[in-house]
C-alpha cells in the first residue's frame, strides 16, 4: 500500500480548522486547573482543617483512575442522576473532566515546588513581622514558580494531548475530525498522521515558551 | 525592657528548655555562650515565635504574653518588636539587596515609597553595601548577605535584636567584617541585643552582660570580666576551659 501524500497536503487544512476546539479545551482546562491545584496547594500547605483530607480523597481518586473513565463517569454517568449533568455540552464536560484530572497532577507539582523553598525564607519573612500570607505571596511563591516551571509546562503538554479524549465525548477537535476523515476515505496512516504533526508542534510551542519564561523569570531574580 | 520567666519548650520528648527567666535593660548588649545543643538557638526563637514556646511569660517593651494562652494578633504584635538575624543569612532570594531592606517596611509598616528607599541607602551606608544595592542575593558573598541581613533588620527599628550565630556559617576570613558591623552596631544604637555565639574574644569584646547556657537552663550570668576571669560556676568554668584548650 502507498502513502498518499497529496491526501494529507489536501485534508490538513480541513483537520487543522477544528484546532481551535482542540485549544479552547486545552487553555480553558489550563486556566481552570492553575486556579484549582493553587487553592488546592495552599489549602494542603497549611493543612486546613476538613478541607485537606477530602482533597486528598479527590487526589487519591482521580489519580488512581483513567481519565477516559472519569469522562464517561461525567458525561454518561451523571447525566443519569443529574440533571446539570444531562445538559451539559460534551464540550464543557471535557473541560471539567480535564481539568479536575490534571489538577490532582499539578497540585503535586506545586507542592513540591513549595516544599523545596527552604524554611529559612518563611522564617524570615515572619521574622520581620509578615503574615504567613504576606510572606507567601512576596517570598515564597515567586520562588516556587521558578521551580514549578519546568514540571508545570509537562503537566501542560499532557493536558493537551489528553484534549484529544474529548473526541470520546463527541465533540469534534482536530482528533475526532481526522477519525471521520479516516472513516470516510480509509485513509487512516494519513488522517492520523496530520494529528500526529498538529500535536508535536503545538508541544513544542510550549516547550519553547517554558524556557523562555525560564530564561525571563532568571533574570528577574537571582539563582 | 524584656523580661522572660519560666520559659519551657520541648521537642517531643527531649526538654530543651527547662524554665528560663531572665531580664535584660533598654541597651543592654547580652552574649549568649555555652556548648551546642543546649538550648541557645532555641531560646531565640521562642521569643519571636519561630519556636512555640510550651509555656512561659514573655515581655518585650510593651508587650507581654503567656506562652499557655496567646492569641495569633499576639504573636505578630511581639514580632513586630523584634527582629532576627540568621546563622544562614536568609535573605529574600527573590529580592534584590535594597528590596530585601524595604519589603517588611512597605508590607509590614505601611511606610511610602520614597521614605523607604532613604532608609534603604541609609541602612547600606551604615553596613557598607550601598553600591550592591540593586544586586540579588545570589551574587553576594556570605558576609555581605550577613551584613545585609543585618541592614534589614535595623532598618525595621525594632527594640530587640536578635543574633543567632551570625557568624557560624561564615569563612574565617569573612567574619570580621560582619563582627565589625556587629559592634559598630552595639556603640552607635541603643538597641537591645541578644547574640549567640561561639566567638568568645567578641563576646567579651561588646557584651555589657554574658549568660551562660547549660542543658536547657541559665547556670550563671553576670559581665564579661565576671564570667571569663572568676566564673563561680563548675559548668562554666569547664566549658571556658574547654574552649581555651580548642583555641
């Protein structure tokens, strides 16, 4: 069998119209999983009381479980005995399910971001009479960010390959479209490598933009 | 001035502190010797709360507290009237060298932009750092992140200062300009100081009064002439010996 290559020049366009579908789930799930594994992270650091032992069942479960099973528990499984869940878009399901799957990942990240900024810049920081926040959010997050970088943007480029689960919903990004290509035309080597192509450049885009951000956040202090 | 009594903290099951009661006068520069582990460190931080202390009564200027019944606006209220010095600097990393001197001036005290930064350039003449201004941390030697730390704390004008080992982690070489700044420090201010340290020849030096640690509890106090040339104690009179011996 031959590779038919002007199939893929011919198709690419079509598959690559559906991206942004693709990054509306991955940034939107971005966004949301920074803000959740953050008050998460904080929660865990100071031990809130009741709060920290259910986040870590949530972490527990969520880690211990596929994400393609999480899905389908969302989508199909709720949608059983919820009603909120009966009308939400596989879209906004997607979302959901991505962002409480890799917020159980990132919160980890963050953590031992957090744990690995010695105990001698809290303790100065309340030495000079901050607050356990004050001292947080001027000395000790800003450190952490320049260690959570590199690990952050992984967990980032994981979470956009996962978007691509979101074709098990139904919803259409550039994953579903070239599996309806594939099942028009047969050509599935083709319909699929145009996703393969899509996927890694979006990668490396992040991965350039991390050591960017790396290279900036040096410069803006220290070691 | 300050005034401590009964002070108790144990980690676990190991006492470290077995009820410590002293006082000290406005001015008063205390050195704070004897053998590791006994409790020195700990002492310090107990009084601005980086240890939690088991119990006891603590009083720095206007504030007292008991150890067994405070309030978290208590705690921040007697940090605010003290300020520490690290064994290990801890310099804001993020910070450059005059941010390190200005957070808790902004954060803390509310002062404006302006006023700060004069007392920053103040503060980095007096420890004669005022050309490292803008550089982070990272690019200082120890003795000058020391003396930074050291800027940082005058800066907050606190009526405490506390100095744990500030020189320990330094190189030989690097300790007497910290030790310098130190007692600059001590004859120009009238701030009352607490310092620990295992530099006996500048304990003497700048020390009004010397208290003497062991095993948890104060064993003999008194002035440098007092405690180096008649110590009354046998603990004491071991340890100094001691200490001569290693020199």
């Amino acid at each position: 069998m031959k590779i038919d290559l002007l199939y893929v020049i011919k198709q690419f366009p079509i598959v690559l119209s559906y991206l942004n579908v693709t990054l509306k789930i991955t940034i939107l799930s971005m966004i949301f999983t920074i803000l959740l594994s953050l008050i998460i992270t904080i929660i865990r650091y100071y031990k809130v009381r009741i709060l920290t032992p259910i986040i870590n069942v949530y972490i527990d479960v969520f880690r211990g479980t596929p994400l393609l099973v999480q899905l389908f528990f969302i989508y199909y499984g709720f949608a059983q005995i919820s009603s909120f869940f009966r009308n939400m878009d596989a879209i906004n399901a997607a979302i959901l399910g991505l962002t409480l799957n890799a917020a159980s990942y990132t919160t980890e990240s963050m953590r031992s971001a957090l744990e690995a900024i010695p105990k001698g810049q809290t303790e100065a920081g309340l030495s000079v009479g901050m607050t356990r926040l004050q001292v947080l959010y001027h000395v000790v997050l800003p450190q952490a960010a320049r260690v959570a970088i590199p690990v952050l943007s992984n967990d980032f480029i994981a979470l956009l390959k996962n978007s691509s689960m979101a074709f098990t919903l139904g919803v259409r990004e550039i994953m579903g479209q070239a599996t309806l290509l594939g099942n028009g035309s047969f050509k599935f080597f083709e319909a699929y490598l145009i996703v393969v192509i899509i996927y890694f450049c979006i990668s490396k885009l992040i991965n350039i933009g991390q050591k960017k951000l790396e290279k900036y956040l040096y410069k803006q202090g220290g070691s | 001035m300050i005034r401590v009594e009964g002070l108790k903290k144990s980690f676990g099951s190991l006492e470290v502190l077995k009820g410590i009661s002293f006082e000290i006068n406005k001015g008063e520069v205390v050195a704070i010797i004897g053998p590791s582990g006994t409790g020195k460190s700990t002492l310090l931080r107990c009084l601005n709360y980086l240890e939690i202390p088991d119990e006891g009564i603590i009083s720095i200027d206007d504030i007292t507290i008991d150890a067994s019944k405070i309030k978290k606006r208590e705690i921040y209220c007697l940090r605010r009237k003290s300020a520490m010095i690290f064994q290990n600097f801890c310099l804001f990393n993020n910070k450059t060298v005059s941010e390190n001197i200005t957070l808790a001036l902004e954060v803390v005290q509310h002062k404006n932009k302006a006023e700060v930064g004069e007392i920053a350039s103040d503060v980095l003449r007096k420890v004669g750092l005022e050309d490292k201004a803008n550089e982070y941390p990272s690019k200082l030697s120890g003795g000058q992140q020391q003396r930074v730390a050291i800027g940082r704390a005058m800066a907050l004008k606190p009526k405490l200062m506390m100095f744990d080992e500030p020189t320990s982690a330094l190189d030989p070489y690097l300790v007497g300009e910290v030790l310098s700044v130190i007692k600059r420090l001590t004859k120009e201010h009238s701030i009352t100081m607490m310092i620990v340290t295992h530099e006996m020849s500048f304990a003497k030096d700048v020390a009004d009064r010397i208290i003497f640690m062991d095993e948890g509890h104060i064993i003999e106090s008194g002035t440098p002439n007092q405690i180096f040339n008649s110590p009354k104690e046998e603990k004491t009179k071991q340890f100094l010996n001691h200490y001569v011996e290693e020199k």
